[in-house]
C-alpha cells in the first residue's frame, strides 16, 4: 500500500497536462521518432517499425499531417511479400540495435517471397490496417483538396495490398476451416508474454542447438519485472529457429510449429478488418463485387468462430490450442473479442459488455482510471508491472473504444476515450501503465501511445 502511494505521489508530481500540452508532447513524439522513412516504434526499445504499430501510428499523424499517414502506411505495405503476408517488422537502419534483427531471421536468404529490401522479419501481427485507413481516410476527407486527393491515392495504393493480405490469412491461417485464425508465435498476436500462452509455450522443446544470442531489451528497460524472462526468450527464439528450417513455407510453419494457437483477439479484428475493408472497397469502387463478397465472408466466419469460442461459464472468449486440441480459458483483455466484431445475441453481449465495466475488470476497486487492464486484477495471476500480464495498454483501450463506437455502442465508447486520457496525462506517453499507480512503464515516448492520444483529443 506504502509502496502504491509513493507511486501515486510520483505521478502527481510529474503534473497533469492540459489537452494542448498533451497533443504538443504527442506530435512531439511522433515527431522526433520519425527517421525519415518510418517512425519508429520507440526511440530506444524499438527502432524500427512494427506492423500494427505503424497501422495505429498512421492515425495520430492524420492529424499532423495527411500526406506523412499516407507515407507511413505506404512504407509497412511496400515491405509486404509476394505471397501477401506483412511482416510484423520492418527494419530500418543497419545501425539501430535490436534482436532479433534481419540477419537472425534471414527471410530474403531463406525465402524468394520475403523483399530483399527492406529486410523484414518472417511472422506477421494483428490485422488493424484497414481500420487504420478508414480513420486516415475520414480524416483527410476533413481536410483540405490537397488531404482529400492524397487519401483516394492512398487508397487506390493500399486496397489491393490489403485485399491480398486478408486473403493470405484466410489462406493459410485458418487450417481448421473454421474461420479461427492460428497463430505460429505468440508474438503474432502482439500480445507477447500474455498468460495466454503459458501452456502453449511451456509445450515448446527448445533443441540443445538453439544458437546462442545476446538480449538487447532488458538494456533499455532496467527492471526485468517488465520484461519476458530468458526461459520465455529462449521458447521465442526457437520457433524462428523452427520456421527458418522450413524457409518460412507458410503452409509447411503450419504443420511444423510447435507453437499453433487459434487467436480469438485477432481473429475479431480479422472480421471486422474485412468488413471495413470490404466497405472502403464499396464506397470508393476499389473493389469488385466478387471482392466485396469474399470479405464479407471471411468476415462473418470469423465473427461466428469468435462467437462460438466462448465459455459458457463466463461468457469470456477463448483461444484454442491446435497442438493439444483444447481451449485455453484465461481472465485476459482477449476474452472481450466479441467485443470488437460483434455477432452475439443481444443479452449475451449486453453481458459481456457488464463485466468489462464491472468489478473485475474496468471497475476493479482503485484502477486509476476504469479502463480494463491487460490481466483481470481478481486473476491469482496478474502481474500489474509486467508486459501483457497486468498493465494496462491505452492502445488496447483505443481499439475497443474505436470498435464500440462504430458499432453504436457510443456511452461505454466515450467512456473509454475519458478514461484513456486520464491514464496519460502525466505525458510520458508510455508503453503501458501500472493499473493502480498510474506509474509509467516500459518504453516511454511510444509512438503509438503518442498516436492514439491526439485521436482522443478534441480536434485543436
């Protein structure tokens, strides 16, 4: 208790900035990250760009500049691979520091559909872009002509590039043909170290030639409480080690993987990529009708694998683990899936949507702000100062509140925007933050905290 008080007094000592302080401290971040190229995800901890990063990233330059979203979501899709798939980095300078980098996951030596250049990782991450670029989209379209023009370029640039994407997911993630999109690597998910994959992880037998390797992160963040443990690196590192034997053959990484889990998070995002996707296909005639219609059924496959994931008990989603034919039932931020995609009977969703808000999760006795963390702080096993595994995430926040808005839900929408500004105003602009302290963590100067941010914000 003394210790959360002290951390309380930390944050009230750092101030509370004003809304135009805080859209100056965010573009500054996006800003002074901006290498040219990309903005980097973070100056220090993540000096290249990665995929949903950049899609969220794409959004709060909108608001600085059009035509530097348009650049952004140009650069991530120009390092998309012949078969469809966007990596989930992008490298950038040779001399940024950061492992694993190109030259660990050899994807050009080791694949003819990987780019040469840029050099780009072998998996991918959670399909946000086409949210993305509905948002630029609306946007530019506020704008003025020169915004206007440059948003229908970016579409006509970015339509077929994304088509192509959600068309290799639906290809060769989905091996159940159930619309339950798999995953290869928990970093695939974004979500690294969640509980979520504990089991699937702990099954990993790393092979006693797993080549040695030098972790750069816990450099950067000094309290390894924040970070993966080495064991968990270890189980990372050889499932690269595992797709790189197979050339990163998208259907051989399948069935070879020890690591193969039905992803209910991202497989709501899927649907409900698609079916943005398919309406920005629609309402700028991008799009064939043949197009729009296979869209609109991946999306609705998986919307109903999303709705048929959940436990009955607890009305939370689950993820499914391929390798031991069972669902994986934890209290994390992913059980809200249907959330995001919609598709469950009314009272069931006006269920789900109490116990997000409710007592233990965004309502949890003394959350600094009632946003739902990453971890239920009623699980034995939250850990409020560690990665996925308890802090809250203002990017994840942002997503929810985006998804029930659009959906009409705009009371508990609002709410989350409200209460998403209150976890930040201290203007670190972090990557997460303790749930009850407030006490910025991970890396600071995040760009897309800083991005989501100066959406939140009242247009200046």
């Amino acid at each position: 208790m003394n210790d959360l008080r002290t951390r309380r007094a930390d944050r009230a000592r750092r101030g509370r900035l004003g809304p135009a302080a805080l859209a100056d401290g965010a573009a500054t971040v996006l800003t002074g990250n901006d290498n040219g190229s990309m903005v980097t995800a973070a100056p220090r901890l993540y000096p290249h760009m990665w995929s949903w990063d950049a899609a969220f990233i794409s959004i709060g330059l909108a608001h600085l500049s059009v035509d530097r979203a348009a650049r952004e979501i140009e650069t991530l899709l120009g390092a998309q691979w012949r078969s469809g798939m966007v990596p989930h980095i992008v490298f950038g300078s040779d001399d940024a520091e950061y492992f694993p980098g190109p030259d660990r996951w050899g994807t050009a030596e080791l694949c003819g559909d990987a780019p040469r250049a840029p050099r780009t990782s072998g998996i991918c991450q959670p399909p946000v872009h086409a949210i993305a670029l509905r948002r630029v989209v609306d946007i530019g379209r506020r704008g003025s002509p020169a915004d206007v023009a440059r948003v229908e370029e970016l579409l006509r640039f970015c339509w077929p590039r994304l088509y192509r994407w959600h068309a290799w997911l639906a290809r060769h993630r989905d091996p159940l043909g159930s619309g339950l999109l798999c995953l290869v690597h928990g970093w695939e998910s974004g979500m690294d170290n969640s509980p979520r994959w504990d089991r699937p992880y702990a099954a990993v037998q790393v092979g006693a030639d797993l080549p040695p390797y030098v972790r750069l992160d816990n450099r950067v963040v000094a309290d390894v409480r924040e970070r993966p443990s080495d064991t968990e690196y270890d189980r990372y590192l050889w499932l690269v080690e595992e797709m790189r034997r197979v050339h990163y053959d998208p259907d051989a990484v399948v069935r070879t993987s020890s690591f193969l889990v039905g992803d209910v998070f991202v497989t709501a995002l899927f649907a409900l990529a698609c079916s943005v996707l398919a309406e920005l296909g629609e309402d700028f005639g991008t799009a064939t009708d043949d197009e729009v219609a296979r869209l609109r059924s991946w999306a609705a496959r998986s919307r109903s694998a999303v709705v048929s994931s959940c436990d009955p008990a607890t009305g939370l989603a689950r993820d499914y683990d391929l390798r031991a034919s069972g669902w994986l039932a934890t209290s994390t931020i992913a059980g809200f899936a249907p959330l995001l995609c919609g598709g469950l009977a009314v009272h069931r969703e006006a269920a789900l949507l109490a116990t997000f808000q409710g007592p233990d999760w965004a309502g949890y006795p003394g959350l600094l702000a009632a946003v739902p963390p990453s971890v239920s702080p009623a699980d034995p096993g939250f850990r409020p100062r560690t990665y996925w595994r308890g802090p809250v995430w203002p990017v994840v926040t942002w997503l929810f509140g985006w998804a029930l808005q659009r959906r009409g839900l705009l009371e508990p929408a609002l709410r989350l925007r409200t209460e998403g500004l209150r976890l930040v105003v201290d203007g670190t602009f972090a990557e997460y933050y303790h749930p009850f302290s407030g006490e910025p963590l991970g890396s600071h100067g995040q760009s897309w905290t800083a991005a989501v941010v100066l959406d939140w914000l009242p247009a200046r």
